[in-house]
C-alpha cells in the first residue's frame, strides 16, 4: 500500500475537533458501545448518494441503525452461488445475527443510480451496457420493476422510478429465506421510504393502497 495517503488536512482537523467535543463529551456512551457491541433495533438499505443522511433524518445516535449503502439503496435477489455478495451479507448478519426488528429500504429524489439505468434503458448511457461496468450491471437489478410500469414505452417520470427501486428491493428481500422466516414469525418488519432532498419530504409505502404517502 505504498500509494496510501495521510489525512488532508481538512479532515484531520474535523477529527480532531470531534474528538475534543463529541467524543470527550459521550466518552462513557463511547466506551460503553465498544463494551457491549451493537444492539441496532432496525437496519436501513440506503443509497451510497452523499445527500442522504440517514442519521440526521433520524435524528439517531451511534449504535441505533445498522446502515449498508449500496448503488440506488437496491437489494438483489437472493443468489447463493458462493460469490461475493455485500449487500446480502450484510441483510444475513443484520437479521440472523443482530436480529433487528425493522429493515428499511430508503430511495431518494434526484437519484443518480436511478437516472442511470433510465438513460441506458433508452441507449443514452452505452458504457452502462458494458458487462465489464460494476454499476451497469448492478443497476440491473431494477429491470423488472422498470419494465412492471411500462418500460421504455412509458413516459416514466424520476420520482416514480426511484420509488418503483424501493419496491423492487422490498420485493427481493423476501426471496430470502431467513427474511421470510422472520417476517412471518412476527420478528422482522419490512419498510419502504423515499427522501425528498430538497423539501425535506419522506413517505412510506403504504402496502393497503398500494401508493407512497407522507410520514
């Protein structure tokens, strides 16, 4: 790792500043998490998009979600091949091993993972198309989703496709068995939501009449 780096400044500073006030003043919380481990009461599949925060639209402290960030929040579907799979490791350990109650999948507006798999759609993007392209093929996963509303027949606007990303991944998290188990015993709760950066916005997907609405 000769190419390795020190800090910019910048950061270091931040650090430095966090640790002089956060941390001095939550020390004894600080500890106490590194004592007892986590005990998240939900996990959220969010989008690696630096505008989504999740803590903040929480308002929640350190040890309360367990968070993966993926390409447009997807979750594929369940694929025990023996490959490497981040997204699915990380839904298997929050479920088996940390057993958290609710897993939330949060979208967002003005989603670039999203915009990119409408542009390839429509042959705007070739280098998504190339097998050899990580977020090509990763943004895949919302094909059938895209194609339930129409696909490139439709007139399919960016707020419906980000929310239709939501509901593909909700989708696909109960192709897996150890998510299906725990939902139906009662253990496990499953959530969409989508993100209005610029209003401040967040609905939740109302499974009754099929639609998102205001938290």
């Amino acid at each position: 790792m000769e190419r390795a780096q020190p800090l910019p400044n910048y950061l270091a500073q931040r650090y430095h500043g966090w640790k002089a006030t956060g941390y001095a003043d939550n020390q004894s919380w600080y500890r106490q998490l590194a004592e007892q481990g986590q005990h998240p009461r939900a996990m959220v599949i969010s989008c690696c998009d630096s505008r989504v925060h999740v803590t903040a639209i929480f308002g929640a402290d350190q040890g309360e979600f367990f968070i993966h960030r993926n390409i447009a929040n997807l979750v594929p579907p369940y694929a025990p091949d023996g490959d490497y799979h981040g997204t699915s490791a990380a839904i298997e350990y929050a479920v088996t091993a940390l057993k958290v109650a609710h897993l939330i999948v949060l979208g967002h507006s003005s989603c670039g993972g999203v915009h990119g798999f409408h542009e390839m759609c429509h042959g705007r993007a070739p280098e998504l198309s190339e097998k050899t392209s990580f977020v090509g093929r990763w943004i895949d996963i919302l094909k059938p989703g895209y194609e339930r509303l129409g696909g490139n027949d439709a007139e399919i606007d960016s707020a419906t496709l980000e929310k239709e990303a939501v509901l593909v991944s909700m989708e696909n998290l109960l192709t897996f068995p150890f998510v299906q188990d725990a939902v139906a015993d009662g253990k496990l709760t499953l959530h969409g939501l989508w993100n209005d950066i610029g209003e401040g916005g967040l609905e939740y997907y109302d499974a009754k009449s099929k639609t998102f609405r205001p938290v």
